[in-house]
C-alpha cells in the first residue's frame, strides 16, 4: 500500500506555475490576476478563500478578494461579475460556492465568461468536455487524473466505479476517466448493490459527502482509491474523507488521505487554470 501525496504532487505544480509565470511577466508585463468573490462570511467558504490567496502568492498570481455582505441580492453579484467580464485585466474570476439561498448559483456561473471561468463550470466549458473540444477543466477532477499518472497508475481499459455523480466531481471525473479509455461506471445513492459494484473497480473515486462511508468489503484487493470526500467526523471532529482510511488502507495498492490528498490538487490546479485563461487574455 502506498499513499499518494496531493501536498507533495501540489508542490511541484506551483513550482512550475511559478516558473512559467516569472517568464510570461517579462514578456507581457505583468501578472496574472485572479478575482475572488465571497458572499458572505461562511467559514468554510472563508478557509477556502484563504487557502486559495496563500496559493496565488506563492505562485505570483494576483489574487483579489471582493467580499460582499450576506443578504446581497443576486443582481448585485451578477453585476459584479459582468464588471469583471468587461475588465481586461481580470483574468480568472471565480464565485465561492455555496452561495446564499437568496442568489441562484447557476445564473451566477453562467454569468461568468467562459473565458475567465477558472472552475470551468461554465455551461459552454462542460459542453466542451464532453465533445471532447479544448476547455478549462474542473479543478477537482483535473487533479485526480494528476494523482493517479504521478503513480503511473494504467487507466487504459481498466474498470474505474465513480461514487457520486455531482456537477463538479462525479460527472466530469467520470469523463475525463472515459478519455483516458477506462471502462466507466457510475454509482449513487439509487444503485442496487453499491458494494458489490465498487468492490469490482480497478480504480474507485469517492466524492460523495459521507463520512468513512465506504469500507473493506467496498474495495478490491489491490484498487487504487482516490478520495474526494471531505468532512467532520462525528467522533472526532477533525477532517476526514469518505473512505474509512484506516479500515480500508491495507487493501489498497495505492489511496489518498483526507487532508492532504486531493484538496491540495485542486488549489494547484486552479493555479494552472489561471494561468491558462491569462495565457488566452493576453493573446487576445
């Protein structure tokens, strides 16, 4: 059984980020700028937020953070972003979800050019994934795919079972996996036999939002398993994935913990999707 570090993995992207960055400011003088919006002061959206600002230094990104009160309504964000739209020296914006329940997240992401959509939620940018034409790709999902050749993990025709099938993790994770020629399967709270079909994966990639939900006799001997889940443990209270990771670690050939796995490579991935939007701003 061997771990696969997302912090350590993360590390060496931003190095490289940072590299790339340094070089295209002497060419086009200047940096790139991504612009954070907050509704709110949730505090995990606020941890979030922080974790996303510490990245963008140590990169030398540009980060702005727009912080707006609670109850503002969703023509006030909407707005906001359109301003950002029209701003040439906005590269990335990107809205922290959730979002109050007072402003529909989907109008929010749909207002964003798809060009400065960094979380690649866009409609346009989803479209694209799934014809298989160039976009910016879901951090999340992105990083995995990272994870697992950082291992030289074969995916070609291999059986890879993804739990959950959310917007952002389970769907895209799913095609991205069917683009690498594995042979997909998608499993969710409706599935008959949910251990039986997880424990057939070469590959199983968890995103489902339960706490140590997935254990032993939900695992092939062997698997790979990457963990996207991140909680509270009810017993504890500290983060844990929805993998019960000391249950099921032995079973495993390679696993990602939770923190420390998957989270890093988000954050580094949003990186290179900045990075990638200044590239298709500047050429403009």
């Amino acid at each position: 059984m061997e771990i696969i570090s997302g912090k350590d993995l993360a590390a060496s992207i931003k190095q490289d980020v940072a590299k790339q960055i340094a070089e295209y400011a002497n060419i086009y003088g200047r940096t790139p700028n991504l612009t954070v919006i907050l509704v709110g002061d949730d505090p995990a959206s606020v941890s979030y937020v922080t974790g996303k600002g510490k990245a963008c230094a140590e990169v030398g990104i540009k980060n702005n953070t727009i912080t707006l009160p609670a109850n503002s309504t969703e023509e006030d964000v909407i707005a906001l972003i359109q301003k950002l739209n029209n701003d040439k020296t906005v590269d990335g914006i990107l809205v922290q979800l959730p979002l109050p329940k007072q402003i529909s997240e989907q109008r929010v992401i749909d207002t964003i050019a798809k060009e400065k959509d960094v979380d690649g939620f866009h409609p346009y940018n989803v479209a694209a994934l799934w014809e298989k034409r160039p976009c910016i790709l879901p951090c999340t999902p992105k990083g995995v795919v990272k994870l697992l050749k950082s291992k030289s993990i074969d995916i070609t025709g291999k059986r890879v079972v993804v739990m959950g099938r959310s917007n952002i993790v389970g769907l895209p994770a799913a095609k991205l996996m069917l683009d690498e020629n594995a042979t997909v399967t998608i499993v969710h709270s409706r599935t008959q036999n949910i251990a039986q079909v997880c424990a057939e994966a070469d590959i199983l990639i968890v995103g489902i939002g339960k706490p140590k939900f997935v254990k032993p006799e939900m695992i092939k001997q062997g698997a790979a398993v990457i963990d996207v889940g991140v909680n509270r443990d009810p017993e504890t209270g500290k983060l844990c994935g929805d993998v019960d990771f000391d249950a099921c670690a032995d079973k495993c050939s390679y696993i990602t913990k939770v923190p420390g796995g998957v989270g890093p490579m988000t954050i580094a991935c949003l990186m290179e999707n900045t990075l990638e939007c200044f590239l298709h701003n500047v050429k403009q």
